[in-house]
C-alpha cells in the first residue's frame, strides 16, 4: 500500500476524500488507515487510497463499525 515513487502517491483530492468521510462516520482516518494498512495517510499509493476510500464509504454506507483488525485482503 505503501507508493513506490512520486507519481504513485495519494493525491490531494483522494486525500481530502478520506478526511471528509472519515468525519461523517466520526472515524479517525489515520487509525483507520494503520489498522487496514499498516502505514499512515500520507504514504499511501493512489490504488490503496481508493481501497480506503472504499472501505470508509461501506462503513458510510452502515456497512459497520470502524476496523479493529487487519482485513482478510492481503497487500
């Protein structure tokens, strides 16, 4: 998850993305992102934020609580 290069790094709009939907569910993003991803916000990829974004929407969504424990997907 963690990007390889500049050009693989999370950009400002998936960045805001994550910090607003965190704040709508009331989750901390970069816990959040530790728990799933095992790195913090700003080292992601732009595919391991858009996995994130993607998570933080199901919870959005009432597809439950925030993560407790790493997923069954492995990076």
């Amino acid at each position: 998850p963690v990007a390889k290069s500049l050009g693989d790094m999370v950009t400002a709009k998936q960045l805001g993305m994550i910090r607003a939907i965190a704040k709508d569910i009331n989750a901390d993003a970069e816990a959040e992102c530790r728990t799933l991803l095992n790195c913090g916000i700003e080292e992601l990829s732009k595919r391991a934020a858009s996995d994130l974004i993607e998570h933080l929407m199901q919870l959005q969504r009432g597809g439950g609580q925030p993560t407790q424990a790493p997923p069954a997907r492995q990076w």
